[in-house]
C-alpha cells in the first residue's frame, strides 16, 4: 500500500509578523488568509526491513536512514529527519516529498511539507490527532525541535485549511476561526486577485529574526507598524465578510506599507518596482507574501483593470501564477500500491470484445 498526504499552502492577507514570539504572546497576534490549490505531498511505502528511505522529487536528493540508529540533523531533509524522531517510526519505508512550490515563496512551504509529513506518518500508525494536535505537533517540531525561526500561521493554515481568521497568544493558546464567507464573495475576491511570482526567493529567518530584534529593542516605529499590522487583520476580516472587497483591496496596501517598516529587510528595489507598476496600472493595493525579500507578491485589481496591471507586471519581470482558493484542510488516504493488477484489460460492449495490453507491471 501507499499512504499519502496533502497540505494546501496558503496566502495571507493581513497580520503577517505578529504570530511571532515575543510579540504574540506579549501583545496577541491575528492573522486573516486562506489556503489555495497549491499542495505539499508525502507519499509513505512500508517496507519490510529497517532501512527508510527519502527521496525528494523537487530537489532530486535521497536520505537514507536506520530505524536502529539515532536520527541526527545534518542539514539534508532535516525536516523529514525531525518528522520520524516525532512520530517515533521504527519500521523501515519509502518517502517520497513533492511541493508546488519552492522554499522562500512565501506560500508556507517548509511547514506545510511538515504538515503532509505528520499527517501521512499519523494515518500510517493509526494514530488520531485533531485539527489543533497536528498544528501543535509541526509547530514544536520546525520551531522547536529544529529552531527554525517562524511564526504559527503556516503550520494552522495547512491543517485547517480554508479562509480563517487566527489569533495567537503563544503556544497552547490558538484560536482558528473558521470564516462564513459566500460563495459570491470568495469567487468575486479571487477573480480581482493577481499572484506575481519575483523571480526570487528569501531566507525567511534572517527577515524574521530582524524583526524580532527590532521588536525586542523597542524599535518605536516597527513595534507601531506591528500594532498596525494586526489592527489591519480585524478591519479586514469585517471588510471581507461584509463582501466590501474594494475596501478589502485598499487596506492591502495599508498593511503592505506598515509591515515594511517592520524590518528594513522585508523589501527590495525589484519588489518595489513591480508593486508600483501594478499601482499605476490601476491596481488597487498588495502585499508580498511571507516573510519578504522574495517570493509570491498579491496584488488586487478591479476586473476592468486587471488585464492591464498583468501586462505592467509580466513587462517589469513577473511571472504570473495560475490558482484559485482550497477551502480543504490537510489530508491523508491509503491508496494502492500495485498501480497494474492485471496484464491487459478485457471489456464487452455491444458490437463486439475489446482487449487492451497493459505491459509490464
């Protein structure tokens, strides 16, 4: 058999920074986004032996383990490596990781790959975790078991999944607030939505831990800007479920413009660049997904407009992303190994028998 699992990354569209400790659990963080159909996959092949094996299909690597031996970090598929020490995996398999995205999108990656990983090992084991037992787990795995510097909305976005509204206040005390948002709305919002890929990728950490230190050393106008940042994410959750998306669309860039004072790491001339460009196109407002300094920039544009503001992008450099929103949390099934049971496929219809050679197995 095959057991798989999926996680949808996401894009978020307020609060970004403030799920960040200290700042979260002195002040409360809020985050608003939702997931999109873009996954990360695990697929898990039980052997009979100890051996386990990890190919990463994007990265074309392979990480061979014991199930005897201690799982140690040596910077190759660390995040598998922390996964199998978590889920406490003695037997022996084949793992194979695939993403839709690359590392330093800003869509999530790295913790949404988290997410498929514990999800598929869970549905392997037979054990049960809750939409909030599964988050918690890839949290203190990535954050730290692994001390990769990061918030806790990536690893909640990817459980859950869907359009979600989140407040933290530090660890054991996250709220996920599902959003009942029509159906009119999410399709007119997505239709007015442009995801422009840079061209570049970011080590989120050194952004995040910029503004942690910035945070920390009570930076007036970064600790003001988060402020901002999360008051934003409640004006925007109202504005969306009432469907006032123009509104919605302007207060992407009043969050976009306080989350860069947050840290001066958080943009670049290219970035800068392709925002502007889109604004005079007629854009209404945007944001740059993740961390920053690279990655996936979100831009809202009225629909007469949008042609344009595509064709400003893709001039200045943008590639843009063909998407749409996932309203379905992480998930993990059992599917059949053997993909050819048979060697030819047999089938009678009225005018006559029909045979079709399958090959080999």
């Amino acid at each position: 058999m095959v057991i798989r699992g999926r996680a949808p990354l996401r894009i978020s569209f307020g609060g970004g920074g403030t799920d960040v400790a200290p700042f979260c659990v002195e002040q409360g963080g809020a985050i608003i986004g939702s997931t999109i159909n873009k996954y990360a996959y695990c697929s898990i092949i039980p052997r009979d032996d100890d051996e386990i094996v990890v190919h990463s299909l994007d990265f074309d690597m392979t990480v061979k383990y014991n199930t005897k031996e201690n799982y140690v970090y040596d910077g190759r598929l660390d995040l598998v490596t922390a996964a199998l020490k978590a889920m406490d995996i003695k037997q022996g398999c084949e793992v194979y990781l695939q993403c839709d995205a690359p590392p330093g999108s800003g869509l999530g990656t790295s913790s949404t790959v988290m997410v498929a990983l514990l999800i598929a090992m869970a549905k392997w084991k037979g054990v049960e975790m809750d939409g909030y037992a599964l988050a918690d787990l890839a949290y203190h795995v990535e954050r730290e078991d692994l001390k990769i510097a990061g918030g806790y909305q990536d690893q909640y976005a990817a459980t859950f999944g869907g359009f979600n509204f989140i407040e933290f206040h530090g660890r054991n005390d996250v709220v996920v607030n599902p959003l009942r948002i029509k159906k009119d709305i999410i399709h007119e919002l997505q239709y007015n939505l442009l995801l422009c890929y840079t061209g570049n990728i970011h080590v989120s950490a050194n952004i995040i831990t910029d503004q942690v230190n910035n945070y920390k050393n009570k930076n007036e106008d970064a600790v003001k800007a988060m402020c901002e940042v999360k008051a934003l994410a409640y004006a925007m959750k109202d504005e969306l479920l009432k469907g006032n998306l123009h509104s919605f669309g302007k207060l992407l860039d009043y969050g976009w413009q306080s989350k860069k004072r947050m840290s001066n790491k958080i943009t670049n001339p290219q970035i800068d660049t392709l925002y502007e460009e889109a604004l005079k196109a007629g854009a209404l407002g945007g944001k740059l997904l993740g961390a920053g300094g690279g990655g996936y920039l979100l831009m809202y544009c009225p629909y007469n407009v949008k042609h344009k503001v595509a064709a400003r992008m893709e001039a200045a450099g943008g590639q843009l992303a063909d998407w749409n929103f996932e309203l379905r949390g992480a998930q993990a099934w059992v599917a059949d190994k053997d993909r050819w049971k048979y060697d030819e496929v047999k089938v009678r219809i009225s005018n006559g028998d029909y045979t079709f050679p399958l090959g080999d197995k």
